[in-house]
C-alpha cells in the first residue's frame, strides 16, 4: 500500500501576500483558488517537479501563522535553486554543509546526498529548507 503525502496546511495572516510570495516569487503552480464567502478560502499551490501541494487560506487552520518550520524542498542542484529563488527576490541563507567537524560553508564538495542546505522564510516566517539530493 502507498501512503502518498498530497497536502501541507502552511498558515498565513495575509492570503494574497501569501499566494503573491508561493506563485510569483517561489515559482509554484497555483491549482486552486476558492472561496466560499468570507469565512473559508483554499488556495493550493505545488512547488515545480512536486506531487505533494501546500495551501494558505481561510478556515483551514487554527495554527498561528508563521508557526510551520522546516518544511523540506529537495532539490538536485542547489546551487542552481538558490540562485534562482534570489533571482526571484527570495532572501535565501549561503549554502552549508556538514562535516565531521560540524557545519562549513558552501555545497559540499562531494555532493552526497542530503548534506547541502539553505533556508529561507515566508513573509510569516514559515520556514523552508533547500536540502540537495541527486539520487533516491
């Protein structure tokens, strides 16, 4: 049996500055923008390469916004991610690695697989992580 995670609930205090952040900055596709009056709204959105969609809205959450953390982007170059979402006005942390000796600055330089890493945060301050892995 598959067990297929499809959808994160991020909360957000200002849905189009959400939705504005996600499609136009962070380049996910927008799937569904809907409202049902002024109490319920549901906008899911997808990163690009993704099967798994966030949505912002009202009337999914009783979670503060801002409160989501570490939610994983993987990605197979980030490098070419981070300068892309920078490109696109995302603040974005330098990449890191980590070694025997704890974390040093820049890709590592062998590429192993879930050992590169940058951030960055929603203007709620929902977290991201870029994470690189080139093989599964």
């Amino acid at each position: 049996m598959d067990w297929k995670l499809e959808l994160v609930l991020v909360p957000v205090a200002d849905v189009e500055r959400a939705k504005t952040f996600y499609v136009d900055q962070c380049g996910f596709r927008l799937d569904v923008d809907h409202s049902a009056g002024d109490s319920f709204r549901v906008v899911q959105m997808t990163p690009p390469g993704s099967t798994c969609s966030i949505s912002v809205g009202i009337g999914l959450t009783d979670a503060a916004p801002g409160s989501v953390r570490g939610l994983h982007l993987v990605i197979d170059d980030i490098a070419a991610a981070r300068t892309e979402l920078v490109s696109r006005g995302v603040v974005v942390s330098e990449i890191k690695h980590m070694t025997p000796g704890g974390w040093q600055p820049g890709v590592d330089p062998a590429h192993a697989d879930f050992n590169s890493f940058a951030d960055f945060s929603d203007p709620d301050g929902n977290t991201w992580v870029l994470q690189e892995v080139r093989s599964r």
